[in-house]
C-alpha cells in the first residue's frame, strides 16, 4: 500500500452521490452560474505514492536555508535562542498536545494549570498584575492593547513610535480603521523615539502612547522620560511592546507605569518556524482587569480543600454580550505558551538574567569588532542584543555574498525605512560562539570593502 490513509475511492463516491440522491459530483454546485465556475481540471501534478511525495519534498526543503547548518545574525522580531530539550518532550505529550480550549475544568487542570504558571510568569517579568494566556502574537497582542486604550478612555487619537516594529504598526493601522482611531506615528531621532515630536502630539485626544522595549533597532527607550510627559496628560494610557527576555535583566515596564505590557513570547522555546505560529501574551494592571482579551485561568480550592484551577474571566463575545466583549479571538495559543512556560522553568531565573545579560554581552563585543572593522555603528544609545550598521553596498547584497559562506545575515532596514538604505540590523544571541561573532565581523567586512 502507498498510502499512510486509505484514500476515498471511486466506489466511495459513488455512494455518498446515491445516499444524497444525485448524479454526478457537478450537481452539488448546480446553484453556481456555470460562466463562473472553472470548466477544466486544475493544473496540479498527478497523484505519487507516499514515498515518493517524501522524496520529492525532502529534496525541495534541502534548499532552505537553516539555523542548524548557518550562524545566523537576523533577528528582527524572530530570534535563535537555546531551547531546552525538554520544551519537545513535555509538549508532544498526547494531554497537551491534543488539548484545545479548557471549558471543562474537571478534565482540564493540567492544561489549566500550565496557562495559569504561564501568566504568574509574565506577570513577573513584566511587574504587571495581571496577565491572560490567548494571544496569537506579539503584533496582535499590541493592537488589541491600542482598541482597549480607546475604548477605556473613549478617545481616539493613538500615538505610536516609529522604532516599533513596522509589522506590528501595520497591524495597528488595519485595526484601526476598523475602530476609526487617529494614529499618528511619532518620528525617531538617533534610534530613539523623538520626545520633542512625542510632546508637541499629547494633548486631551490622546487615547495612548505606544512603545517598544527594547525598540526595533534594538535600542532600549527612556520609559521613565516617556511615563513623565505622559502623567501630564490625564487618561492617557502608556502601553509598552516588550522582548520578554530582555526583562530578565532590563527594569521591567510595569515600574514605569505602563497600563499595558504585551509581546511574543518565541524568544523563550518556540522556533523561528518561517515566522510562525508565535505566542502572544498580554499583561495589564488590575484596574484594566475586565478589559482584557481572551481568558483568564484562576487558581482556587475545591470543596475538599485541593487545590485547583477554574477559567475565571472570558470577556469574549462567545460568552457575554456581542456589545460588551473586549476581543474577537476565538483560538489560543495554549500549546505554544506551554512550550514558553516549560522553557522559562527550565532555564529558572537566574539562568533567565544570565541569558539576558549574554545576549548583552556578546553583542557588545560583536559591536566593537564592527567599529575596528570600520563598520560604522550607526546609533549611540544603549542597547539590547540588536544594533545598526551602515554598508557601502545594498543590504541584499550582502546577504547573498554572506549566505555562500554559511552565514544569515541580518535584516534590511531599507525595506522599512526610507531614510536607512544600505543599513543593516544585526542580532546576536547567547548560542553565537565568539569564533561565529569574529567570522562573521570579518566576513562583513570583507564584502563591504
């Protein structure tokens, strides 16, 4: 047999047409205009065995590109950070693997309880109070945050940094023309949100300041600054996109005052994988408690005293009025969150600052093996585990000549940023080795001249 499943024959066809009482598979689009539909077979290549299907596809994934075989120095909101071996094995076991929305609590505690050790979690890496486990990813999390600050404050202007990641602006944007809100970008200046630009926009319209933490480039914004022009306008909400792991050695959001702290999770046990899926979470202080999308999971007693966990707030549509819910969201990002939680305990906090402060490290030393390569950095203030060169050459070329030797290079910011044609954003984790760091510095500099 060729097949792993039994495939639906033409004998299974035929009865399925004489159980539903017509002739031929066309009659069950009999309603369809016939000048519409398409009257010829579609231009697929014909069925192969199972083996063969493999091959075929073995042979085309080969042509990737992959972090196990090349260094890879790209970052830009998808990082290649250590993942404990035992993110795979926890989260391949069939209860979690297979578990969906935890409506039934009795049946449900492991997987309540992980969302539940997730949110505790990200509630201590963000020194927020609350924190629910059921965003996509980071980019959404951060618009759902805008559509709640005009809704709980009842104005509509929004003013978002443009150091955020650009992604993540465009989703804001496409949420915002659904809820008809203001946005306006605020300009940056040396690789930092520019406050004098930040300043002249407050004003009594104002829903929301959006950052982000460390921004884009990779640079870490002066929250405390930001929290101060902010406390001069009443009702203005302060929300924060934040790199988790950079918070295992940054002061965290929530003592600048942020009202709402979301980002992605992937940085903790999820893979690159093309770009997703990711895991989204989102974190708010107890006032805002009602207002947060998705589910929150509780942990309470039962009638003998055992402790145990129950979902305890779903401001979705799903389970209250359409016109009270926070949030359309009707899936989860459970399993994805499990892979994060399990990593985060495994590597514990101590390991977490470790992690964060190597990150630190290495891209200081990768900083300045650039500037002696004469390799311009090309802004000045503080950092995370990201920074900005400026080449002599587009940066899509640089990356082909980069990828012959076995290297990924970083993020083209031209693609994003008029004003930053031939800059590069670089990214080195913990798992680049020193040896990794100086080849790719010296190859950078040789094709760059």
């Amino acid at each position: 047999m060729g097949f792993r499943y039994l495939p639906m024959t033409e004998t299974d066809k035929q009865e399925m047409l004489e159980t539903i009482g017509i002739e031929s598979t066309n009659e069950l689009f009999s309603d369809i205009p016939a000048d519409i539909r398409l009257n010829k077979e579609l231009e697929l290549k014909k069925p192969t065995s199972e083996y063969e299907l493999k091959r075929e596809l073995t042979e085309l994934s080969r042509k990737n590109i992959n972090t196990a075989e090349y260094s890879s120095f790209l970052g830009a909101g998808v990082y290649d950070h250590f993942i404990p071996s035992v993110v795979d094995h926890v989260i391949s076991r069939s209860e979690f693997y297979t578990a969906y929305t935890p409506y039934q609590p009795e049946i449900s505690q492991g997987e309540l309880q992980a969302i539940f050790e997730f949110q505790t979690m990200i509630c201590e890496l963000t020194g927020m109070e609350i924190a629910n486990s059921s965003m996509y990813d980071g980019g959404t999390a951060l618009a759902e945050a805008v559509t709640l600050s005009a809704g709980y404050t009842k104005r509509k202007k929004i003013l978002v940094s443009k150091t955020i990641h650009p992604e993540s602006r465009e989703v804001i944007q496409s949420y915002g023309r659904g809820q008809n809100l203001e946005i306006v970008e605020i300009d940056h200046q040396d690789g930092m949100t520019d406050l004098d630009h930040l300043r002249r926009e407050l004003d009594a319209d104002t829903a929301s300041v959006v950052m982000q933490y460390p921004n884009f480039f990779g640079q870490i914004e002066p929250l405390e600054e930001v929290e101060k022009l902010i406390g001069q306008e009443k009702k203005v909400m302060f929300l924060v996109s934040s790199n988790p792991l950079s918070l295992g050695y940054l002061t965290p959001p929530g003592d600048f005052g942020a009202d709402i702290v979301v980002g992605d999770t992937q940085v903790f046990g999820i893979p690159a994988q093309f770009g997703g899926p990711h895991c989204g979470y989102f974190a708010v202080t107890k006032q805002l408690m009602r207002k947060v999308p998705g589910r929150l999971v509780g942990q309470t007693v039962d009638e003998e005293g055992v402790r145990g966990f129950v979902l305890t707030l779903q401001a979705r549509e799903q389970h209250i009025r359409r016109d009270k819910a926070t949030s359309n969201i009707c899936s989860n990002q459970a399993l994805n969150a499990l892979a994060s939680s399990v990593a985060m305990t495994s590597i514990g906090k101590q390991g977490m600052k470790h992690m964060a402060i190597l990150n630190m490290q290495k891209t200081h030393y990768a900083k300045q093996l650039l500037a002696e390569s004469q390799l311009p950095i090309v802004f000045t203030g503080p950092f995370f585990n990201e920074i900005v060169v400026k080449l002599k050459s587009p940066v899509i070329e640089v990356n082909k000549q980069l990828r012959k030797k076995g290297i990924i290079g970083g993020y083209d910011l031209g693609k994003t940023y008029s004003s930053l044609h031939n800059h590069m954003l670089i990214a080195v984790t913990e798992i680049r080795s020193k040896e990794e760091i100086e080849r790719f510095v010296q190859e950078l500099g040789d094709i760059n001249g």
